[in-house]
C-alpha cells in the first residue's frame, strides 16, 4: 500500500497522493466545526469562546509534535527514495525514541503550567474556571498526538496516504458521535466535549501505531540497531528541530493573535473562534497538497531526480494557485451564511465581526497557498532553515502589524485581520526570490551533500 512518487506521472501523482490527505483533514474539519457547533448551539457563547481559546492552544501544542513529525517523515521519505533500506530502519527507531521522550516532557509541562499559561492568553474572568477545566483534560491527550502524527508522517513518507486517513475518519466519526452523548444526552458541558477528544485522540494514536508495527515488519529496529547513532541522530535533529521549529514559530505566533484578540471582549473571541474554523477548512486542502508536494519532492530529491523535481514545482504552483482563487470567492461571497453555521441570527454583532474577517482574510488565499508550496519545498530539499525564516517574517509581520494596527482608534480589529495576508505576501517575495536567485545555482552541490550526509 505505498507508493514510489519517483515515476509516473507529475501532476496526477501528487493529487493522487495528495487525495486521501486532503479527504482526512476534510474529515477533521468536519468534527471541529460538529464540536464548535455543539458547543455552540448546546451549551452557548461563553463556552463558544472558551473552546474557541483554548483551540489556538492546542493547535499551538500539536504544532510542536506535528513539526517533529514530519521533519522525520521528511528524512524518511528521502531515504526512502534513495533506497536506503537500513538507514530508513535507523532512522525510525532514533526518532520515535527522540520525539516520544519530548512528548512525554511536554505534556508533564503543560499540565504543571495551566495557570500562567491562561494569564498569559489573557482569559476573561466570566470563562477563566471553563477554559481551564476544558484544557486540564484535554492536555491528556498529547501522547496520543504523538503516536498519530509520528506514524501518519511515517506511512505517508512511504507513499502511503490511506491508512491515516482511515485512522483519522474513524476517529473524527467516533469524536462527534461521543460529543452528542458528552454534550447533548449526559450533560457534562466543555469537559464532556474534552473527554470526547481524548478518547477518539486514544483511537487514532494507538491504532496506527499497531497497524503499522504489524504490516511493516522491515521497519521494526533488529537488536544491532537499538543502539545510539550520533550521525543519523544529528540528520534526524536536523530535519525534526527546524521543522518543529517552523511548524511551533507559526502557530506561537497565531497564539499570540488570539491573546490579542482576546483582549477585545467575548463577542469578538466567539467571532474569532468562529472564523478561524471556517478559513482552516477553506484553506486546508491546499495545505495537504503543499504537505503531500513536499513527499513527491523529497522521494525524487533522494532519488536525484532534479528535472522531475523542477516539473512538479511547476504544477504544484498552477495547481494551488487555480484552487486558492475558487476558494476565495466562495468564501468572500457565502461569509454571513457560513458564520451563521455556529451562531444563531440574533448574534448580529458576532455575525458581522466574524464576515469582516473572512471577507479580509479570504480574498487572499493565494497568498498562504504559494506560502504552504514553500515550506514543503525547503523542507523537502533539505533546507529546512529556510522555511524557519519564511515563517517568522510571515508571523513576525503579522503579530507586529496586528498590535501596532489594532492600537491606533480609527483602525482597530481591522488592523488585526490586515496583518495576515500582508505578512504572507511577504514571505512568499523571498522565498521565491531566494529559488530563482540562489538555490538554483547551488542545486546539484546540495544533492552531493545529501549523499554524503546519509552515507
């Protein structure tokens, strides 16, 4: 059940690939806009802010454990390509170690650290004891995210794209199933919508992980190869730490975002929660793809097949940009009806803080497109650096103008939902220009090196 993205066809490669990534997170979107519903709906607006709040958190978190992920998901997919078969072996056992003993630490951290963490976010008072009784159950869960980013990166590294989808519809499935019996029949309120979470998160980790120990024997570490490699732990750290690193800045500084959003009152977090819901299911699918087009790039890339290489950059490019366009003026025409999705229609305040947003934000879609084509493509050329510096002149731009902008009076929240594609702009004009102008040139050296580094 995997697949070599090193022949065939380009374009139709990566959409097949790309396909049940897309389905699964299409799926995952399904179940968080079910709970912000529920929540919503169920139990009200101030339990609407609170999940809401404590969601930027937890993307924050998952960011963490996701980067890690797929920086190794990354090496594994080079190696793979390059048909490395013992060093693929190494590498897994290296890093799950590695990436599981830092799951373990953060997930002590955050439990011991509520409370700061809360002030820092600046919690309103009437949802402070909410927020925290959501978040102290669901930081439970953050060995179970471990185990299913770390093998979904793992299986989709070899070209394997269904299982995880599999895994992860099942659990989405399970989660809204448990959120109207949490929610709705024993009315357990944000800590049922909470237990509902954990207990699908339980099923999707530990699941894959069986699955894949079971039907992917050569991946097991034999005896000689539990032991500490420091050169291909080095490689691992390499790739695993930027992409953390990438991965945790982005969404550090979406965080931040909220704690400043959060600053404006409860309306606006509701409307804020609200909208980030819909701008994460409408840019998703071209997100999967850019993850899917970073695999496709880093088999041939191992594989050393640079003119394959330069084909897909091409219509991944075509690709995302054709799909950005339609998604924005979707979203830019159908905003009031979407946002009236989570809230009812006597929320007029929420409704039109929340279209102001997307009508912002939305119309720009092209812009986190290309930027999503980016980090796959430094991440998959082994130049994860790179996209680090991409994301923090996308973030630091965006955090910088959202404070600034939202202080001067005659501006205020508009100046928040601003900032965001001006950032994206931004990092997009120097990712591009640091290809053409640079990396190019210097091309057939790096893939020497890559060589060299996995012996």
């Amino acid at each position: 059940m995997t697949k070599d993205l090193t022949n065939g066809g380009v374009t139709s490669s990566m959409l097949l690939f790309a396909g049940p990534m897309i389905a699964g997170n299409l799926l995952q979107q399904f179940y968080n806009i079910a709970d912000t519903l529920i929540v919503g709906r169920v139990i009200g607006s101030d339990a609407l802010a609170a999940t809401g709040a404590s969601y930027a958190l937890m993307i924050f978190l998952t960011s963490i454990l996701l980067g890690l992920s797929m920086g190794s998901g990354t090496l594994f997919s080079m190696l793979h390509g390059a048909g490395k078969p013992q060093e693929l072996r190494q590498s897994v056992f290296l890093s799950f170690t590695m990436i599981g003993g830092l799951s373990v630490l953060l997930e002590a951290a955050v439990l011991l650290c509520t409370d700061p963490v809360l002030w820092m976010m600046q919690i309103p008072q009437d949802i402070y004891s909410m927020t925290r009784e959501y978040l102290q159950i669901i930081f439970l869960g953050i060995l179970f995210t471990f185990l299913y980013n770390y093998f979904a990166s793992l299986l989709r590294a070899l070209g394997n794209s269904t299982v995880p989808l599999l895994f992860l519809g099942i659990s989405a499935v399970m989660n809204v199933v448990l959120d109207l019996l949490l929610v709705m029949v024993i009315p357990l309120g944000v800590a049922g919508a909470a237990w509902a979470t954990i207990i699908a998160q339980a099923f999707s980790g530990i699941g894959i992980g069986i699955y894949t120990w079971r039907n992917f024997p050569y991946l097991r570490p034999v005896a000689a190869m539990k032991k500490w490699d420091r050169a291909m732990a080095s490689l691992i750290a390499k790739y695993s730490f930027l992409t953390c690193v990438q991965q945790s800045v982005m969404n550090f500084g979406i965080l931040l975002v909220q704690g400043l959003v959060n600053s404006f009152g409860v309306e606006v977090m509701a409307a804020f929660s609200a909208a980030v819901k819909i701008d994460s299911f409408a840019y998703m699918p071209v997100q999967d793809f850019g993850n899917a087009f970073s695999t496709f790039i880093a088999q041939n890339f191992g594989a050393g097949k640079r003119e394959r290489i330069r084909r897909g950059i091409r219509s991944a490019m075509i690709t995302a940009i054709v799909f950005s366009l339609v998604v924005s003026a979707l979203v830019c025409l159908l905003a009031p009806f979407l946002m009236q999705i989570f809230v009812s229609a006597d929320e007029v305040e929420v409704i039109r803080i929340g279209v102001e947003y997307l009508r912002i934000e939305g119309a720009c879609y092209c812009g986190i497109g290309c930027l999503f084509l980016l980090y796959g493509l430094y991440r998959a050329l082994g130049r994860p650096g790179i996209s680090v510096v991409l994301t923090v002149i996308s973030l630091g731009t965006r955090v910088l103008l959202a404070y600034t902008l939202s202080a001067v009076p005659f501006i205020g929240l508009v100046g928040i939902w601003w900032s965001v594609p001006i950032g994206w702009v931004l990092a997009d004009a120097v990712g591009l220009i640091y290809y053409f102008g640079f990396y190019r040139k210097k091309q057939g050296r790096i893939n020497t090196a890559f060589s060299d580094e996995c012996g």
